[in-house]
C-alpha cells in the first residue's frame, strides 16, 4: 500500500473524472456533487499522510519509481545513463503544499455551485487541474514535473477563458502566453541539464551540481551554472508573479471565476515559489547565493508596486490582484534572506497567502452572487444587511495584514527578522509596504462594511448560507491554527530547511 500512496493519491481524481463523464449533460446537481465527491480521495490521502508523517513513518517509504524511458543504449557506460524513471516522491516542503492543494481544491468545488453553464465540462478541466497539481508537488524527476506543470496550463486556460467574466478570454491568452514562456524557458534549462548530465533525477542532480557537477560526457562550467539557475528563477518569477512579469495575474484575478482564482491565487502561483525553492536553490545553491541581493531587490520592488497599485483601485478584485503581487514580495524578500528565519518565513507565507487569498476569493464570489458587483464604491453598509459576511472579510482582512495571532503575522515576522539579519537596509525600505498593506486593506474592508449604504445594498438581506458558511470558517480555522500554533507547517519543514541551510553553507 505505501508503494502506491502515492500514485493513489496523485490520479484519484480520476474516479471523479470517470462519474462527471457519465452523467448526463443536464443533471446539474449531481454533476456538481459528483464533482465535489471526486476532491475527496485525494484529500483524504493528504490527511493520512500527514497522520503517518507525525507518527513518525518515514516519508521515504512512500516513494515510487517505475522503468518509463529510455533514450538510445548507453548500458556499457551505465545503466542509468540517458533514462527517465517515473518517480513520486515525498518530503516535508511538499507534504505541505500537496495538503495546501486537496484543502483549496475541495472547497473551490464547493465554491463552484455558482458556476451557471456547462457543469460537465467545467467539472472535468476542475479535476484535470487538480491531478496536475499533486502531480507537480510530488514529482521526484525533472521531466516528469515539467509534463505535470503543463498539465495544469491547459485546463486553467479553458476553465479561465470558458466560465470567466466579461473578459476572460483576453485573460486567459495572457495567462497562456506568459506561462508558455516561462516553461518554455524551464524546458530549455532541464534539456541542457539533461544533454549534459544523462539524468533528471532531482537528488542526482542536486548532488552532481554541489559535487562539482561534471558527468560522463560534458563537465559543465561555472557559468553554465550560473546561466541555468538563472533560467529556472526567470521561469519561475513568471509564475509567481514578480514585478515586472506580473501583469498576465492581475487579469486573471479579475475575470477568471472565483471558484478557479481560489486555485489559481492559493496553489497555482505557489508552483513558482516552490520552483524556487527546490530547483533554483536546491540544485545551484552556489549561484543562487550570488543572485540574494537581486532577489531580495525584486521582491521588495513588487511588495512595494504591488502594495502601492492596491491602494489605488476601486475594484475589490483588483485591490486582491496587486495583493497577491505584493505578497509574494515578501516571499522573494525571505528566499533571498539566505538564513533559516527568512526562508521558512517565506515557506510560511506561501501557504498563508494561499489560504488567505482562497478565503477572500471565495467571499468575492458569494459578494458578486448577491450584488453583480465588486466595484467598491458601488458597495456599503453589508454590516448590516450581511453581518456574518462581515465578519468573515473583517477577520480574512486582519490576516493579511498581518494581526497577530493569524498566519499572516507568523510569515512576515520571520521574513523580516531575517531580512535584517542579511539585508537590513533592504529590509528597513520594506517595512514601509507593510504600512500600505494595513491602509489598504483597512480602506477596502471599510468601505464594504462599513462604507455609505448603496441602493443597491439595501435590498439584499441574505447572509451566508450553509454550503457558504462551511468553507470560509475551514479556511479561517486554518487561519488561525497556523498563527496560533505555527509548528503545524514548522515541524514538517524542519528536515527541508536545515538541508537547505546545509547547502548553502550553514547562515
């Protein structure tokens, strides 16, 4: 059983493909319950893993690896030479986001009883997408992470361009035009690695690279590596998105569904932070060493634009957008901290952001259900007429900005003390974005809440409902466990941290 884990837990959205493919077109409930059903083996197997980690059973034992390809007949030289494994695999950094994934996914599906037309299909791309995302985080080979990261562009397209808003389909082109350049840039890194290394097994090529990195037929040089590990950020900052490659996002959060830019904000963008992480700091520590200062310089460009453009707009959607930009600032501002306080300060803010933008967007798309609107100064008053809504954005905006006791305060606390420790000039300059997050936040949660009673607000009077109310207080309870009790996502890290820390040279 634990051979398989694994692969089980990666394709049993299958099972839900298979029985969304079986209904009839205009079954609108059972397709959507079929759909939601088919989250739940996936999202089960998350929990048991997590249950048997912190039993203390070897996340080793769950691994896989199975004969799949093999390019020309090198066996005289070496067996292993020039193939390609199908290999699943499992540690502490990606028990979290695949855990990340199975919670947001299944209550994105709940969020998706808004979805008015083609449930089928909708339902279909949702679990397509959601295979290519434990396929990403569990993926123990170069190769295989690249066909699972493209995976999730092509259901996220048509999910975007499909069942978004007015402009979706110009949404989902930018989506697809900059994300097919970052992983055509990705592609031509692993190629390079491969032609010269004969391997894209992670674990080997995290060793030859800190080994000296020469292999059986081409050695290569100091400045091959600085230019790979280079590709891989680039790509990688594209997904994320980093100031400047983050326009393509701001249009996405906009127009796609909310039930996809729960996905799209907590897991999808979380791809290029774990990228990073594993790819360009595990396998170049070296070179990325030399990049910390840039790295930390973009991320404080974006925590600023992106804090700076949120206190602008009118459109909460938009106010949510360059939120997301500028948190992810904060993520490059700890990864190029290059101590244990900034990297797993960035770590935890990944999956706070994560759950706290999936919370957000899903109230985003119970606001639009009620109103038809997102535009703040059309909205005032849903203190009174929606209390409970209220409180939820009230709370979810407390988190982003950093209240103490919630997530948000546990990752920005740590990325800025180890921000000083390395950067302290850098990091004094971005204390002023945490200024602007409180201002427009506050500003947007006010006007909403609190704001000049609309027209428009005053004849809606229906609160959460019970389907709603389930998914904003599982998200919110996470919230909260996480600031309260940060050694839920601390412990499973502890291993990947202090590996990273080895590499890169004990700071």
């Amino acid at each position: 059983m634990n051979v398989y884990l694994l692969s089980l837990l990666v394709f049993s959205p299958l099972l839900g493909i298979v029985m969304v493919a079986l209904m009839p077109k205009k079954e609108e409930r059972t397709i959507k319950q079929f759909g939601f059903f088919g989250t739940l083996p996936p999202l089960f197997l998350s929990f048991f893993l997590y249950s048997q980690y912190y039993s203390g059973v070897a996340l080793s034992l769950f691994d896989i690896k199975l004969n799949w390809i093999r390019f020309g007949n090198l066996e005289m030289y070496d067996p292993k030479l020039f193939t390609v494994d199908f290999e699943l695999g499992v540690d502490g950094l990606s028990l979290t986001f695949i855990l990340l994934t199975t919670i947001i996914s299944s209550l994105a599906a709940i969020a998706s009883i808004y979805i008015k037309k083609e449930w089928k299909g909708y339902y279909l791309l949702f679990l397509i997408l959601e295979i290519g995302m434990l396929g990403v985080f569990t993926a123990e080979n170069l190769l295989l992470f690249f066909i699972f990261f493209e995976m999730t562009l092509i259901p996220a397209f048509f999910l975007i361009g499909r069942w978004g808003f007015l402009e979706r389909e110009r949404a989902a082109y930018s989506f697809l035009i900059y994300n097919g350049l970052g992983s055509a840039v990705l592609l031509v890194a692993i190629l390079i690695l491969f032609a010269r290394t004969g391997t894209t097994n992670i674990a080997a090529l995290t060793q030859m690279m800190t080994m000296g990195g020469v292999s059986l037929f081409a050695p290569i040089s100091g400045s091959m590596k600085y230019g790979l590990c280079l590709a891989f950020l680039v790509a990688f900052a594209i997904k994320l998105p980093v100031f400047p490659f983050h326009s393509w996002m701001v249009r996405v959060h906009a127009e796609a569904p909310p039930s996809i830019v729960m996905i799209h904000a907590g897991v999808l963008l979380k791809i290029g932070a774990y990228g990073i992480i594993r790819f360009g700091m595990g396998i170049f520590p070296e070179q990325y060493k030399s990049l910390a200062f840039t790295i930390v310089l973009f991320g404080v460009l974006s925590f600023l634009y992106g804090a700076f453009l949120a206190l602008a707009q009118t459109d909460f959607k938009h106010v949510l957008a360059y939120s997301s930009i500028s948190h992810m600032g904060i993520v490059m501002m700890g990864l190029g901290a290059l101590n244990e306080s900034g990297i797993q300060g960035a770590i935890f803010q990944v999956i706070s952001h994560g759950l706290i933008a999936a919370l957000l967007f899903f109230l985003v798309g119970v606001l639009y259900e009620r109103t038809g609107t997102t535009m703040l100064p059309k909205l005032g008053g849903l203190a009174k007429s929606m209390p409970i809504f209220s409180g939820f954005m009230l709370a979810c905006g407390m988190a982003s900005l950093g209240l103490p006791g919630m997530s948000g305060f546990i990752s920005e606390f740590m990325v800025f003390l180890g921000l000083f420790k390395s950067q302290p000039l850098l990091a004094a300059i971005g204390v002023i974005g945490l200024v602007l997050t409180a201002v427009y936040v506050l500003r947007a949660v006010m006007l909403m809440t609190f704001g000049k009673n609309d027209s428009l607000i005053e004849k809606e009077t229906r609160d959460l409902g019970s389907w709603e109310f389930l998914p904003a207080m599982v998200l919110l309870g996470l919230i909260i466990s996480v600031g309260v009790y940060p050694n839920l996502l601390g412990g499973p890290l502890q291993g990947t941290i202090e590996a990273m820390m080895l590499a890169l040279g004990g700071r």
